[in-house]
C-alpha cells in the first residue's frame, strides 16, 4: 500500500557555499523553514521537485521533507533531523543559528 | 618523517590541478553533480547536513608543526576558526565553500598533504599507533610500513572501485592502540622464531551494521612479503566480495560467507603468483622510507625541573600521572594532549589551539605531532624537563585536561549535529556525560574507562568496541539511545553485548550515571576496573542497574 502523503517543504543546500536553503512561494530559494512554501498535496510536492531539479546549477541535492504547520501556521519541521539542518549544529552555538 | 618525492608532488598538484577544473566545471553548468559527486568524494569532499565537509588524510595520524599550522591557516581562512579530528585519524572541515576547496587542497599540498581516497570504495587513509616510534613497549615502528602501503595503495588502478571501503591499520607493539582487529586488514609486526621481522595478518575486522572481530590469515609473514600478500587479498577480496548488497560487501562478509579456510586458501593462491610479480622493487623502497622515520636525536638533560614542579604542582601532577604515557627512551614521555576539556567537543581543536600544539611540538617535540584514533593529539617525544613548560602552556590554551582514558575521554562520531547519515546526536551526549561526571568529581575514582558514542549504525566512534558503547537511533521519528557493555578495543578485542531497551535522549546521562555508581558499588576494590569488574561478574548486575524498574517487575 502506498503511505499516506504528508505535508512537505522543499529543501537543498546551495551549490556554492552548502548552506541549508528552502523553495519559497516565489519559488526563490530563502534560508528560513519558515519562510518555505507548504506543500500539502503530493501533486504539488512533486512538481516543485521537479522544477528543482532543473536548478543544478545553483543547488545540490534537493529533497521533500516532512513538515507541520505551526502555531503562526508557518511551516516548521516534523522531524529533529530538519529541526537541525534548519538551526545548526547543537554542540554550541555556531552555523545557520549564529548567523541569522 | 616522510618527505614527499618529486613523484609525489607531481602526482598530488596534477590530481589538484584536475580537481579544480573539474569544481569550475560544476559551477558553470558542464557537470551535473551526478557526474561530479563521484570526482568531488575522490578527493574527500562530502556534503553534510549544513554544508560541504573536507575530509583530509594524516597519513597514519603524522603530522609536523608545519603541517598543524597549515591545518590551522585553513581552519580560519576557509572555515570557522576550527577542526575535527576523526576516528580514522584524519582531520574533518566542517564548514568550507565549494569554490575554495581547490584553494584548499593547494595550500595542503604545500605542506606535503592531501584529500585523496578519504572517501569511496578504495583503500583508505592508512590508520596505525598514535605512539608509533616512541612507545617503550614497541617492537618496531609501524609507521614505514603504513607509509609503504600508502604509496602502493594511492591511486593503484586495480582497486580504485572495490566494492566498498577497505581499511588497514598496523602496530608494532604488543599492545594494540590501532584497534586493528576491527579493520578489513590489521597488521602486527612481529618477530619470527629465528627473531627475523614479520607480521601477523588480520583480516575481515570492522564495526557498523554487522561487527566482527577480525581473524588472524596468517600467523607469520616474513616482512618481505608484505605487499604482495596484501595485494593478494584484496584481489580475492575483488573477486569473492559481494556488490549486490552495499551492507554485505565489506570484506567481513565475504570471510563470514566463505569461511577463512576458503578466503585463506584462495589468498595464499594469488600469492604465489604476486610474489614472483613483485621483483624486489618494493624492499628497496621500504628500506628508503624506514631511513625517514629514523629516530629524532634525543637530548640529555637533567630531570630536575620536572621532578621539581611534580612535588609543587598538584595539577601538573594530576596532568603527569593521566596524560603521559611511558616513553622507549626513561627520560622522555609520550604527551597525550586531551582535546576533550569537560563540555567541549571531543576533537575539536581551534585555530589557535593547533598553532599552539604546533608550536609545542617544534620547540620540544622533535617537530612530531601524531593523531590518536580516539581524538586526541600527542607529542610523541618530550624530554621531561620540558614538561613543566609544556604544561603551563597547554593550560592557558584549554588543552591541559588531565582526563586520558578516564569516563570524560570519550570518543564520539560527528553523529546529527553534522553527519547527513546520523539517526541521532553524539557529540552533546558526550558532553553532558563528561559534565556530569566532572560536577560529580568521580572521574579519577572511576578510572580507566571507554565510553565510544556513534549517532548511526556505520559506527564511526567505535561503540561495539567501547567499554560503555552508546547507538544513537532514530526510534519513530525520536533520538533513542542503545547501550552496549563490555566491548575491547584492544589485542583482546571483543563486541559489546546490547543491555536491553535503548533510552531516551534525556534519559540516556542518567542511565550511564547509575550505570557508574553501580559498577563502584559492584567493584571488588579501587583498582578494579569497570572492564574488570564487568568480565568477572558478567552482564546481569550492570544490567540490573540500568534497568531498575524492569528489575522489580521481573520480580
């Protein structure tokens, strides 16, 4: 049986400094989950996919992962893993979290 | 030390030279990162989680002062001011620009280094004792021949796509510091009945998702015939090993599938053949590279200053009886440097913290640093009376720690805070546990003990081997962590045994904590050892502790 859909973003990291980025509604790459566009059907989550893989030339590795609505109904990550990509490292306080 | 050949400057600019028309490639569009990912992993760069990384080789964990101070320059001009140094002695970049890497990898090759094969399915960065050359147990030093082996094995054509990674480790003492029975290929330099130099080959060691103990192929191989034995196995390794299934085609598996009588067999076949091939080439190499690792010209002086500082200094004292290990030379000392002050993150250096053990090690060490496959750095060659002035400037870098082989010398993988395989964290569970045991101040009291954290099943901080081994998983979208207890890293090395149920993120600090506080309540005297105590009493009673609530259910 296929799994169920659940809501995505679009995420990669930029091909020429690495950093975490996000496909926004504009679809302009933005370095904040929360500012990413919420794919709530698979129909979608595809398709944005689809025209990211045509951007290579600006980005490495695109992939839909998994995300929720949070209380101010941005989108925020559903998974620790995301949580991390989206913050920086936890051991101290360094990367994206230092930088914003 | 070895110095780099023409050849090899030759060889290493071309490959930089081609590696940076290759990066300009991918940015003006001619290469895919399809087609580029494999070129960008030949030359050790990965992208992580946050960013790239650069994986650069120390060949066998060697390094000189100017090699630390380039490894510095690069961490602050192209990084974040930092290092990781790695379990495969190697040294991580965690932060760099994909149009810098070319820049990068020049200013290594300016020191005699590289990047090369610390990625894909080749033989890897050739791994052996951090106290290689000094360590007063030692039969010969093993560095010559991991430096042999690198050459054979850097760029060697037939085994440029094995089926997957292939790792050798040496020693040449009794002793094993290389964990070498956890590697594809372990080499222990030996002595023959007659007292003629050779090894005791292992074969199909290694950690991850199936560990195994490695097996002893060959009890005794004269020195001579090192290479082409070692080509043989990996010809049949090249032959026997699977490539249907990326998780069984380590050459552990193709040992465990074929039974070591069969690998053994098959191997000692090639070798008649490979023998013949070889031709003697490769022993007058080796005799060139043993030349280069001669012993540095050890000074005599008087000892008083440092028996001096010992009565006054109970620190220092405290730095003397953790940090340093026995010296082949009685009025040297092997310095293990702890880059794991209480807190921080296990192999981390920063900038200035390299040109300080740079700089150390230029002054008094014979210009020697080596690092230790449990994150540390050494300054192999220390005469004694240095060591008051060595430590005051250790202290005011952050590298004075005195906690070598004790609970908060742990070693932990990069795990989720940058590793795009992890499932969970490591390096916070290290540290919170190194905190805790620091408030408890316990950490002297306990003794000798491994904890060796990995934040996924590839096992990069060696949790099967570790005394305490800590999994971290991903449990339902959750960080779980699996204890292990009673694993060897050493020449009696063994797999840990899983304790039962793994622990929640925040309950993992308090489950290691009753697990210390029982393992002091078990032990039969101070001296007891938690590996001790555990070999003599079994599973059950750290079992107990850590599950307490299990227990009286059971009941």
């Amino acid at each position: 049986m296929a799994k169920k859909f659940t809501p995505k973003v679009l995420t990669a990291n930029h091909l020429l400094s690495g950093d975490v980025i996000y496909w926004d509604e504009k679809g302009d790459w933005v370095g904040a989950f929360e500012d990413a566009l919420y794919l709530d059907t698979e129909k979608l989550a595809n398709h944005v996919l689809t025209l990211a893989e045509k951007q290579q030339d600006v980005i490495v590795g695109p992939y839909l992962a998994d995300a929720a609505l949070g209380p101010d109904d941005k989108p925020m990550p559903a998974h620790f893993r995301e949580t991390f990509r989206m913050t920086g490292p936890s051991n101290y306080h360094h990367g994206k979290q230092a930088e914003a | 030390m070895y110095s780099y050949s023409q050849f090899d400057k030759d060889f290493i600019a071309e490959r930089n030279k081609q590696f940076r028309a290759q990066v300009e490639r991918r940015i003006d569009g001619s290469l895919t990162e399809t087609e580029f990912k494999p070129l960008r992993l030949m030359n050790g760069l990965y992208l992580q989680l946050h960013a790239y990384m650069l994986r650069v080789a120390i060949p066998y964990g060697t390094l000189r002062s100017s090699q630390m101070r380039q490894l510095a320059m690069i961490a602050e001009k192209f990084d974040k001011g930092y290092g990781h140094f790695t379990t495969r002695q190697n040294i991580q970049f965690n932060w760099p620009k994909l149009r810098d890497v070319p820049d990068i990898l020049d200013a290594l090759a300016e020191v005699e280094m590289h990047a090369i094969q610390t990625s894909g399915n080749c033989v890897r960065n050739v791994t052996s004792d951090h106290f290689a050359g000094a360590a007063a147990d030692e039969i010969e030093d093993p560095r010559p021949t991991a430096e042999l082996l690198r050459q054979w094995s850097t760029d060697h054509p037939e085994f440029a796509f094995l089926g997957r990674k292939f790792k050798i480790a040496v020693v040449g003492s009794e002793t094993d510091r290389a964990v070498t029975k956890a590697h594809d290929i372990g080499l222990r330099m030996v002595r023959g009945a007659d007292g003629e130099a050779g090894y005791e080959v292992i074969v199909g060691g290694g950690l991850g998702r199936t560990p195994m103990v490695g097996k002893v192929i060959r009890d005794f191989l004269p020195a001579e015939d090192l290479l082409p034995y070692v080509e043989s196995i990996l010809q049949v390794y090249n032959r026997l090993g699977r490539r249907d299934n990326k998780y069984k085609a380590r050459i552990k598996i193709t040992v465990h599938e074929n039974g070591l009588d069969v690998i053994r067999d098959e191997v000692e076949k090639a070798f008649v053949l490979q023998r013949q091939a070889f031709g003697g080439y490769d022993q007058e190499l080796y005799a060139s590279i043993k030349e280069a690792f001669a012993p540095p010209a050890f000074i005599d002086a008087p000892l008083d200053a440092f028996y001096a500082a010992q009565n006054a200094d109970a620190s220092f004292r405290s730095f003397v009886d953790t940090n340093l290990a026995e010296h082949k030379n009685p009025d040297y000392a092997i310095v293990t440097i702890s880059t794991k002050a209480h807190g921080k993150t296990p192999g981390d250096a920063t900038a200035d913290q390299m040109r300080v053990m740079a700089d150390l090690a230029e002054t008094y060490g014979h210009d020697e640093l080596r690092i230790s496959h449990e994150q540390n750095v050494i300054l192999p060659h220390v005469h004694k009376s240095h060591l008051p002035e060595i430590y005051a400037r250790l202290r005011e870098a952050g590298l004075a720690t005195a906690n070598i082989g004790l609970i908060s010398d742990i070693i932990a993988c990069p795990g989720m805070d940058y590793c795009a395989l992890a499932t969970a964290r490591s390096i916070p569970v290290a540290q919170q546990i190194a905190t805790r045991f620091d408030e408890l101040k316990l950490e002297h009291d306990i003794g000798a003990l491994k904890i060796k954290i990995s934040g996924c099943i590839n096992a990069c901080g060696h949790h099967h081997v570790g005394h305490i081994g800590i999994l971290g998983l991903d449990r339902a979208g959750v960080e779980n962590y699996q204890i292990t207890l009673g694993g060897d890293h050493t020449e009696t090395a063994a797999i840990g045994e899983r304790a039962g149920p793994g622990f929640a993120y925040d309950e993992i600090v308090p489950a290691i904590e009753r697990l210390i506080h029982g393992y002091l309540d078990l032990r039969s005297s101070a001296d007891e050892t938690f590996i001790e105590t555990y070999r003599r009493l079994g599973a059950a009673p750290f079992k107990a502790v850590l599950y307490p609530a299990e227990q009286i259910a059971a009941e």
